[in-house]
C-alpha cells in the first residue's frame, strides 16, 4: 500500500457567487468519485481523503487531498484530480498553486534507488578495466592534471583510489568516458615515426602506427570488447536528463518515469552482465575450462573428418592451427599442459599413412587426457569454493 498526497494553495478570483469548497468540489465531482464526508469515492470503492480550511477574512485556502491503495493506482488517482484542479475551467474562478507535489515524490523515490545503482555499477566497471589495464597508475594515465587538481581541492586532499570517481557527476563522468583524446604528436613521431624506423616498416605495420595517432575515447580504447562507444554513450545520455530531476525531486510526469524506469532496468541489466563478464574472464578458471570444453568438441569433429582422408599433413597443421587459436586466451599454465599434449600426440598422427586402430586410439587419448585438465581445474574451482564457504 502507497500513502501519497498533494497539496495546494487556492486564490479566490471573486467571479463567482459559489464559495470555494463548492466550487472546487464540484469540479472535483466531475472525476468520476462521488463526494462524501471527508473523502469521494469512485464504484471500486477507492477514495481519496480532501481536507480544506482558511481563515475566515482571508481568500486564500488550504486544500490537501490524499490517498492510500496499491502505489500505480493511487498514482493514477491523485493525477487525475490534480489535472481536473490544473487543467479545466476552474482557474477562471480559482488561482491555484500546488505547493507539495506528493506524487513527483513518490515517483522520484522510486526511480532514486535505480539511478544509485547505475552510478556505482558503472564506477565498478571502470575500476575493474582501468586497473587491469594501468594497474595503480590509472588517474595518472586517465585524468588530466587539471582534473586531478581540482579533484585534491575539492576533496582537501588526494582520495583513495576506490573514491576517485566518486567526484565526478554523471555528466563529468560522461565525458570522462566518451570524449576523444589526442595524443602528443610531437613526441609520437619523434619515438615512432622516425625516418629510421619507417624505413624499416611495412605497409601494414605503418598504417597501424597512424592509426595509434587517431584521437580516441578512453571507451573505445578500454571498453571496446564491452560494447560499442555509440550504444553504451546513447543508453546513458537517455537517463542523464532526468537524473537531476529525480536527485532533486523536482516534477516528473507519470509518462516519463515509466520510461526512464524502464531505461534504468535495461542499462543496470547491462552493466552487471559485463562486469559479470570481465570478473568470470578475469579472476576465475571458469573461462578456461568452458574454452578446454568447446577444444574437445572441436577434437571430436575433426576425428569424423579425418576417417575418410589420407592426406593427414595437411589436416594436422590444419587441427594445429586452430588449437592455437583457442588456446590463445587461456592461462598460462593450462596451455603448457594442452600444448604438451597436441605436441606428443600429433607427431604420431603425422607419421601414419593410412586409418589405423592406433590412429583412432591416439585421438581419443588425447580428448580423455583433455577432458582430465578440465576435470582438474574445475575441481581445483570447488576446493577453493569450499575453503570460502568454511
């Protein structure tokens, strides 16, 4: 249950011999609620309580209306009188001013809780990237030294690393994010483009260093593998405009904060899968040993494939490149132990001329000794589980 409500200030404009309460309740009788003593009260039995007083010389009064059922429908009620009160004839006869809008708070409190989070999940995002690429080092790399100077003043003081971002308001961290930043191109030429060194370069290797020149956003160079500059720059600016408004608690309209509720759902949906994503690639063995999983399948195909060839050199380079391809993200450790493998094993394969029992033998040796690296480390994930959980 929601309790909400509003609450006015009412000008008598003295065009009409009705008094005030009469006029207002009826207009207010026009909502489809009927006046009773103390509230009105529509045929599915909601009411909305009204309570109104003012001094007897003056001609001005006080009007609170209020109600309390399920959080959308007494939202949907009170916005209904309150546009019957703003928006009909009854401001020829009554200047109104709403001085508590009851519903924009309610509304602003519940958006409040889905902005936090955006706000702190996107600052772990950027923690978790930027230290793995510049370690400690990251305000040093990232933030210009005016930033950082005024970030110590503010502050009175250097912030702890995990505080830094915390200075920065959506818009800062907006641009901190997203505007492109030119590199020294005096000292870039100076110590990779000198004569020398191009005259050493190839085509291809030289078109890569004037790419390096291109001005980039910190986005697109740390976050690419996330997602593109242009659709994380877009999702943010759609719930940028309304967030002082909702911080603030100024009036948001009931359109508006269904939208931006369903913005900030999608976007908090979004950043908690990427960090998600980064955490399980970056901290755990979890992404080696689904990666260990799909090389054994990937065995078990070529093994088909090869039943009915006899040219095996040319496969086996072929079954060579494309373990490599896959061990390339892999840990250091487990790719010593599967390149070991492939290595014994092919020279083997290499030297058959013909399908043989020992030829099918040897690819199943190596799936089942595959097949017990990953049993290893996944049992290596529950011990430390367990540990953890003791």
């Amino acid at each position: 249950m929601a309790y909400i409500e509003n609450e006015y200030i009412l000008l008598d404009r003295k065009k009409s011999e009705k008094t005030v309460e009469q006029i207002t309740f009826e207009y207010l009788s026009k909502t489809e609620f009927e006046l009773k003593d103390g509230y009105f009260e529509n045929e599915e039995g909601l009411k909305v309580n009204y309570y109104i007083e003012t001094d007897i010389y003056s001609d001005r009064y006080y009007l609170k209306l209020s109600t309390k059922t399920r959080f959308n429908k007494a939202v949907e009620i009170l916005q209904k009188f309150d546009d019957t009160l703003t928006r009909t004839n009854y401001n020829q006869y009554i200047g109104i001013t709403k001085v508590y809008d009851g519903i924009s708070f309610s509304l602003c409190e519940k958006l409040y809780p889905k902005y936090a989070l955006f706000e702190r999940k996107l600052r772990q995002l950027i923690l978790i990237v930027l230290t793995k690429a510049y370690k400690e080092e990251w305000p040093k790399e990232t933030i210009s030294d005016e930033t950082m100077g005024n970030i110590k003043a503010k502050n009175k003081g250097t912030p702890k690393l995990s505080e830094i971002l915390e200075q920065f308001d959506l818009a800062q961290l907006e641009a901190y994010l997203f505007e492109d930043r030119t590199i020294d191109y005096t000292d870039f030429i100076k110590n990779e483009l000198s004569y020398e060194s191009i005259d050493s370069m190839t085509k291809e290797e030289l078109q890569k260093k004037i790419e390096l020149m291109r001005p980039k956003s910190l986005w697109e160079k740390n976050f690419s593998d996330i997602g593109s500059t242009e659709k994380w720059k877009s999702m943010i600016k759609e719930v940028h405009d309304c967030r002082n408004t909702v911080a603030h608690h100024k009036t948001i309209k009931i359109d508006e904060y269904k939208d931006i509720g369903k913005k900030l759902n999608l976007l908090n949906k979004e950043l908690t899968n990427a960090i998600t994503i980064i955490q399980e690639r970056d901290f755990s063995d979890i992404y080696s040993v689904e990666v260990l999983y799909d090389f054994s399948e990937m065995l078990v195909n070529i093994s088909k494939s090869l039943i009915s060839m006899y040219d095996y050199s040319g496969v086996i380079d072929e079954l060579i490149k494309r373990i490599i391809n896959i061990m390339e993200p892999l840990k250091k450790e487990i790719m010593i132990q599967v390149a070991d493998v492939v290595k014994y094993y092919s020279k083997g394969i290499s030297n058959l001329v013909a399908v043989s029992p020992r030829y099918i033998e040897m690819l199943d040796n190596i799936a089942k000794l595959e097949r017990k690296i990953v049993d290893n480390a996944l049992n290596k994930k529950q011990i430390n589980i367990d540990k953890e959980e003791d």
